[in-house]
C-alpha cells in the first residue's frame, strides 16, 4: 500500500479546500470499497479526506413530497428510515439486499454510488485491465465473464457496477447534488455515470474535486408500490448476478405507470425504458411483462459465459411484475 495523509474535514468548504490541494486525493466515506482497493494497490490515492463528520447525515421530506438523502447517510440508517420505507421500499430492500449488517453500518450512500467494480481482471493487477490502465485490454472478453455485462458492454470493458442500491435509485429518477470549489451541481442518474466507450476509466461526470453532498428523489406516487429482487449464486452475502427494481400502477387491469431497473447486466444502474414504454397503456399480464422484458433485452450482447442473463432477466420482470399486480388486486 502506499503511503498517504489522511485528513478529517469539519465542513465542506474544507473538505473541498483539501481535495483541490492535493490531485491524488480521494473522498473517504465508510471505505468499505476503497479501502479494500488500496489493500490490494489499485486504488493509490496520495490523501484521504474523511468526510464522515459533515452535516450530511439526514434524510428529509422535500416541499414536493420527495426525498432527500444526505452523502453521508450510512446504508443501515437508510434502510430503517420510515419514509423511505413507505415512499420508496424498493430502495429499502435493495440496500438490505447489498451487505452484510457490518458493511452497511459503515458505508455511505454517497460511497455506494461511486463503488467500483467487482470484476477479478480489476483487481487483480498482475492482469490488464483497461478500467486501471486504459489501452492494456479487457481479458475478461475472452476469459473469466459468466457474472459480466450483457448490455452497453463494449470490447474495451465487459464489467459490471455491482451496487443495488443505486439499481432503485435509477427506477425512481434520482439526482445527484454536489459541491465544487467553483459552486454546486446536479446530475440525474441518467447522466452521472458515463457509457464505456472506448474509455471504461473514465467512470462518472463528477466534476474533478467534487464532493458529492446529496441524493434527490423526486416525488413518485407509483414507488410506494414497488419492490427490489436479487439473485446471487449463493444465499449470503454476495453480489447480484441479476436484479431488478420495479414499481407498477395498474388501475382495472390495465399499467398506468411503470418502473424498471436492471442490475448486474451493465457498467452502470440500467434504466429499462424500452420495456417501460411497451408495457404503460397495455394489459397488466405475463404475457405482456415477458413481451417488455424481450423489447429491453433485444438489445443483449452476450458473451459465451454470460448469456444466461437474457432469461434470468425476463423471468425477473415477469416473476415481479406478476406479484405486483396481484397485491395491487388485494
């Protein structure tokens, strides 16, 4: 590991004043995933600034009836909260879903959402990686993939972003606030990370030496009604080899308003919008969520390892579509 300073901010100002100072200086939150990666040399920051001690630690009720959820808010706080329980519980679930009960007691939501990927080529470093070392290759194309990307995947990197909570963050339109030492900003989901392209280092539209101070849910009637499932190759602990968060109106049979959100199939949270339009309007059925399923996946470019994924996925819209609708007869 290499050596480095560390430094507790008190305020934000300060956090920044430290992180513009230094250029290798990196945000330290619970350090559940950046820790891990200095262990190993990946990750080689020269200052940590720890941020755990600023003011942005609340969960509030916005004017709009929306929520707003503060960078520090720690996963376990996040998953007890009574109004994200009844407003948003598939973000509940999916961060119950997404550690062990240690894990969530130290990490942030400000972290989660900047966790790298679980990918063996990335962290192992006697192998290329073009997520570490841009140009060196992706050997997981041609060699280790069964758990990889089957959507907006290029030949430059297959890996997948292995966070559940931000999979029900990207059903329900989430913004993302930070603070630069130029001014604030915000960032939909939809925008903060970046496609792989031809560069997969290049990971989030953060601004250099930006903190990220909040997350934004906006007011979302139909999320009261939604849910989070995961599959993972082993019942504890474990990242996801498919999830999906899901939120459904239907109102005398027929969808109203839906919700999707893939993941473990990309390099980011994925959106399924395709399905969610072929679905708003028509019948609530099996048929019709397997049909939606099919018009997002059709898209899938899949690797001999990982096409298991296309039917993982589609049973998992219409496995959950299908309870929805059934509660929502009750």
């Amino acid at each position: 590991m290499r050596e480095f300073g560390y430094e507790r901010a008190s305020d934000v100002p300060g956090a920044l004043a430290l992180l513009g100072a230094e250029p290798d200086a990196r945000v330290l939150g619970g350090g559940t995933n950046l820790v891990d990666l200095m262990k190993t040399g990946v990750e080689r920051p020269g200052l940590l600034v720890d941020v755990r001690e600023l003011p942005l630690d609340r969960i509030e009720v916005t004017d709009d009836g929306g929520l707003r959820i503060g960078a520090t808010v720690t996963n376990s706080d996040l998953a007890v909260d009574p109004e994200v329980r009844r407003r948003y519980p598939a973000l509940a679930e999916a961060v119950l879903a997404g550690a062990s009960g240690q894990l969530r007691n130290m990490a942030t939501v400000g972290g989660n959402l900047l966790q790298r990927t679980r990918c063996g080529y990335f962290a192992d470093l006697s192998k290329p990686c073009n997520k570490r070392e841009p140009g060196s290759g992706c050997p997981a194309v041609t060699g280790e993939h069964h758990n990889h990307a089957i959507l907006g995947a290029t030949e430059h990197c297959v890996a997948v972003h292995p966070s559940d909570m931000g999979v029900a963050l990207a059903a329900f339109d989430a913004v993302v606030s930070y603070e630069t030492a130029e001014g604030t900003g915000e960032l939909p989901l939809a925008d903060f990370y970046l496609a792989v392209g031809s560069t997969p280092h290049l990971e989030t539209a953060l601004p250099s030496g930006a903190l990220i101070t909040a997350i934004t849910l906006p007011p979302a009637p139909v999320a009261a009604h939604s849910r989070y499932r995961k599959v993972r190759e082993r019942a504890s602990y474990a990242f996801a080899i498919g999830s999906i968060a899901a939120a459904l109106d239907v109102r005398d049979g027929v969808v109203h308003e839906v919700r999707l959100a893939f993941g473990a199939v990309a390099s980011r949270p994925w959106r399924a919008r395709a399905a969610e339009q072929a679905l708003t309007g028509g019948p609530a059925t099996a048929e019709a969520f397997a049909a939606a399923a099919d018009a997002e996946l059709a898209a899938a470019q899949t690797l001999p390892d990982n096409g298991y994924k296309v039917t993982l996925m589609r049973n998992l819209v219409v496995a959950l579509l299908t309870e929805l609708t059934e509660e929502a007869s009750r």
